[in-house]
C-alpha cells in the first residue's frame, strides 16, 4: 500500500504545472518502485515457499498459487517497466509522452494479463467449504443471535 501511495502521489504532483517541485516528486516515485521491487521479490519467496508444499493445498488455493506463478513473469516485465521509467533518463520509457509501443508491451498488456489469470482462477477454483461453512460444517452466515452455539 505504501508504494502505490507513493508512485500515486509522485505521479500526481509531477504531472502538474508547477516544475519547481519535480525533483521531490521524482523522489517519491522512485521510493515507491523500489518498495514494489521489494515487494516483488517478497511474493516470488512466498510463491516459492508455497510450491513446495504445493501437494499439501487444497485444489481451490492450488489453482490460485498457480494464477500466482504464471503471473510472476509479467508482473517482472511491469516492474521493469516502472523501474526503467523512474530511474532512467530516457524518453522512451516515460509513463506520458513516452514511446506507445514500449507502454503497450510493458505495461497495458501485462496488468492485462495479470487480471486475466485471477478471473480464471477465480472462476476454475472451487469454493473452499471451510471458508463458507466455518468450523464444524455451520453455515457462516445463517448464524443468528437467539440460536448460539454452546
């Protein structure tokens, strides 16, 4: 949350008018890929922790883990992308009035599919009973108050 709070109010502030404040908002997005490239490298541990005990998962959260690892590769190519645009100095890579074809291949076409791979996943992944049942087969959200559970 705190990178996305920092490249948003980077991304703002130095797209507006006022040149004087450029470098300071330059700053913030910059500290902002660096804690996404942290966190990137956080989630790939995890994603490696977790397929090793991958034949351990119920199917429903394999098929999640499996929507994680695919998108691995995209999610690099997008870090790249912001990294390359925050500390390059190169028009190509700017997030506006940058090159389109370098944007759409690096950017747009990965965040789309990234969110592809979950709606799948989603959508293949079965319900996970204890999710909606709760502990002991009771249906979470039939509980009612006059009717506890000694």
């Amino acid at each position: 949350m705190l990178a996305l709070i920092l490249s948003i109010v980077g991304g703002t502030r130095i797209s507006s008018s006022d040149t004087s404040k450029h470098n300071s908002e330059e700053t913030f997005e910059k500290a902002g890929a660096i804690i996404f490239l942290i966190s990137y490298v956080v989630i790939v541990a995890f994603a490696m922790l977790a397929m090793a005990e991958s034949r351990d998962l119920p199917r429903g959260e394999k098929c999640i883990l499996y929507a994680v690892l695919v998108s691995l590769p995209f999610l690099a190519v997008r870090l790249l992308y912001s990294l390359l645009a925050d500390f390059e100095d190169n028009n190509t890579f700017y997030t506006v009035g940058g090159n389109a074809i370098v944007q759409l291949c690096m950017a747009i076409i990965e965040e789309l599919l990234v969110t592809l791979f979950f709606l799948v996943a989603d959508l293949v992944a079965p319900a996970l009973d204890s999710l909606v049942n709760g502990a002991g087969g009771i249906p979470m959200n039939s509980y009612s108050v006059g009717k506890g559970v000694a």
